[in-house]
C-alpha cells in the first residue's frame, strides 16, 4: 500500500463439493482492507467443475485460488 490503494494477491483455500458447489472458503493470506472477506465472499458465489476420480465419479475436493487486486489508475 503505497498510494492508499490496496493492492496483493489474496489466497484462499477453497473445498468444492460433489456437484461444484463452494462448501467452505478459508482465507490463508490477506493482504488488509477487506480483500480477504471480498474474495472469500465472491468464492462462496461460484461454482466449479468437480474433480472426477479414476472410476468416473465426481469426488469433493480443495483448492487453492489466489485472487489478485490491482489499484486502479
């Protein structure tokens, strides 16, 4: 934080369960101002392909994803 712009890459784990959905989204680094709950909160929002085990089923998985917040010009 330079400017007074909070800019950083936020990084989050992130459980997907057996249909896509976001079951729980944890916050392993903030980078302050509100960053870590706003992409906690977009994640909780989404949803993603299953992962599919080698028998063909779809199986709960966790993820890392890092969300990047850049200051505006």
């Amino acid at each position: 934080m330079t400017d007074g712009a909070v800019h950083g890459t936020v990084v989050l784990s992130v459980q997907v369960g057996l249909g896509g959905r976001v079951e729980w989204v944890h916050i392993d680094h903030d980078i302050g101002g509100g960053c870590g709950e706003i992409a906690a909160a977009a994640l909780r929002e989404g949803v993603f392909r299953p992962a599919i085990a080698t028998d063909g089923r779809p199986v709960a998985h966790i993820i890392r994803y890092e969300y990047e917040f850049v200051a505006a010009k």
